[in-house]
C-alpha cells in the first residue's frame, strides 16, 4: 500500500503522530511515500519531523493560528482575519495538493487534521480516498467531554475540525480510552499514536516534578509555586532558557527544550505540570506519570483535552500551576490507569491498518459533504 500523508505542522502533536503512524506503516510492510506539511510564512517544517521522517516532505502554504505575544492566547478573531488575507495563496495550496495527489496516485491519503485536505476534498474532489486522524474528530461524538460557556471557542473549534475533514472515508478519533464507535458521523475511536521512543523507555519512581513551560504567565507561576513549596525539585523545560541546564537554586532547573530528554526526564519523574496538549499528557499517562493539565487562555480543545483527560484518570485538571492542588491529587492517583492505557494503546496497530484496508476498499468515495450537510450540520454544531 502507497501512503500519502498531509500533516498540520503547528505544534508537535500532528507531526508526532505522523512519525509514528509512518513507523507502524514501515512495519507493516508499507510505503510511505511523502508528507505534504501546512506551513507559514513564519513556521517552516519543524527539525525534530524532517530530521526523522524518512519519506520526501513537501511545505505547502497553511495559514496557521494567531497567539497573543504577550500571554499566548488564542485569539480567534484574528485567526480568521489572517484567514481571509491569505485567500488567494491558500487557493494556489489547494491546487498544489490536488496536483500532488493526482500524480502520485497513492492508495490513500491521511490527513492529520490538516485544513488543506478537508477543503481540497470539498473543492477539488480528488479521485485518491482519505481517511483522517486526529484527537479532535472525538468532537463528533456523543462522549466528547466540554467545559461550560465558551459558546463562540466551541463553535470556532468544531467549525475548524469540520473543514479538515470534508470528503473522508472515516475520522479515526484518537482518544484516552476505548469508546464505541459511531458510524452516522464516520467516527472511529483509535487509540493514540505514541512514537516508538516512548514505548522504548522504562519508567521509574521518582521525587521530582517536571514542568513543561510555553507561557510567559505560566512561568511567572511557576515561580510563585516554587517560593511556596521550596522543598519539591522541580525541572522545567523553556524556551527561554539559557541553556542545557540552568539552575535556579537546589530544587528549581530550567531546561532548553529538547524532546529527548524531556521524555527521558519524564521517565523518572514523579508527575508532570504542562498544558493540556494531548500528545503531551498521553506520553505521560504510557509512562505512569499523574499530570496537572493547564489549558492556555481561551484554547477551548485544550480545555476539552483537561477535563477528558480527569475522566479517564489520567490527572486533573487546573487553571493555574497550582503545587497544592497537585500534591493533594497524587496520593488519590490510580496508577492502574497507565496500564489499562497501554493495553489501550496495544490495540492500535491493528485498528489503524484495518482503517486504511477499509479506506482503499470500500467504493463508492463519499461526496465532499456526505454525513455533514442541510440539517446534520446544523446538529453537529448545536452540539
């Protein structure tokens, strides 16, 4: 089987799982045989991906998310601005991918929860099936677990998830536990996809807490966390630190950020503060490490991904970097949950073979609105 993959490249999360489905893939006896990444003007193709990933990779123009410099909110209103501005480059990337498909001709083409492939599904209509991963798509299901308010988030993050996936065989939504399958919205539930390092390492006991720090805010917190618990080691992963290892004072670490030994420093962590990224919180539930999930400001799919994540036990959920609440959490922690996880997880390399077995066999090809039209697409954004 030829695979083509389109990959959001905003963040780790997408691109990680790219890697580790191209891994199963290569295992399988597959061919990958390229990754068209949605990129900007500011955000080319991440290092950790093209240093990795094994196929030719492919930039394609991608208008991204807008960030408040200041606080790294996301700011919706300007998203969607940006948007609109780039309307004419982002035409020309819609043609791009339907080129590229029509060329190359793979069996399937996955799309992780990429914009461009829902729009040039509904647009251009490629002749190539799709089917497309992503934690996101669990929005489309009846368990999927919301904060309350933030009506206009909620309405932007389904109509976001909405045009990514336009014209797909199935949503393969990834998730924290096992949860039926519903077929009237094409929604498989899969386990995550977890790069093979992670399942490589061997977690052990340990005293310290590891933070994950994006935000300027939340270091300003993390500060004040430290100043009332001196006592607990902490090692913090930055951008903005001055290098390798930069000591604060005996329990507080600033790290450069670094993926590898950020999952090495998980491995023998106690617990983890970090947003509420779900490949982040994921790598921690594998490794046995209770998480404080901290959403950004106005990020209604983290705020999602926090709550999900307290349901399936996997930590708790927190609007600040609370140590209090954290060191009140890890004594009622269950720590069988990490191995009804990796059972979870186990499972996967069938399911995702089977979607893509499913996907080049059934005909005929959904239309480009098929399950999301008139009054069904009414229903999925009331929900």
């Amino acid at each position: 089987m030829r695979v083509l993959f389109l990959v959001q490249g905003e963040g780790r999360g997408h691109l990680t799982q790219a890697l580790s489905l191209a891994q199963m893939l290569q295992t399988a006896g597959h061919q990958v045989i390229g990754a068209l990444v949605g990129v900007t003007e500011h955000r080319s193709v991440p290092a950790f991906f093209s240093n990795t990933f094994t196929a030719p990779i492919t930039p394609v123009f991608s208008p991204g998310l807008v960030y408040n410099a200041g606080t790294n909110e996301l700011e919706p209103f300007k998203t969607t601005v940006q948007a609109i501005r780039y309307s004419r480059p982002f035409w020309r990337s819609l043609k791009l991918v339907h080129e590229i498909i029509e060329t190359e001709r793979p069996d399937v083409v996955v799309n992780f929860y990429e914009m461009l492939g829902g729009l040039t599904y509904a647009l251009l209509r490629p002749s190539v099936p799709m089917i497309c991963i992503a934690h996101q798509y669990f929005a489309f299901h009846s368990n999927f677990q919301r904060p309350k308010g933030q009506w206009l988030y909620r309405q932007a993050f389904r109509i976001n998830t909405l045009l990514t996936c336009f014209g797909a065989r199935e949503l393969l939504a990834l998730s924290f536990d096992k949860q039926p399958d519903e077929p009237r919205n094409r929604v498989r539930v899969v386990p995550p996809l977890l790069r093979q390092e992670i399942t490589q390492l061997q977690p052990s006991p340990g005293d310290s807490l590891l933070a994950y720090v994006t935000q300027p805010g939340l270091k300003t917190e993390l500060l004040k966390a430290h100043q009332q618990h001196p006592g607990i080691k902490i090692d913090a992963f930055h951008a903005a630190a001055s290098g390798p290892d930069e000591r604060v004072d005996d329990t507080l670490t600033y790290h450069a950020i670094d993926g590898k030994r950020f999952l090495e420093f998980m491995a023998r962590c106690r617990a983890i503060v970090t947003t509420a990224g779900f490949e982040s919180v994921c790598e921690a539930a594998y490794l046995g490490k209770p998480a404080l999930m901290i959403p950004q400001p106005n990020h209604f799919e983290q705020s999602c991904n926090a709550i999900d994540g307290q349901r399936a036990g996997v930590g708790i959920a927190a609007q600040k970097f609370d140590l209090d609440q954290l060191l009140a959490y890890l004594p009622t922690h269950d720590y069988t949950v990490s191995e009804r996880f990796r059972a979870w997880h186990a499972q996967g390399y069938f399911m995702f073979l089977a979607a893509l077995n499913r996907a080049t066999s059934a005909t005929p090809r959904p239309t480009s609105t098929d399950g999301f039209s008139g009054n069904r697409l009414r229903a999925l954004l009331r929900g």
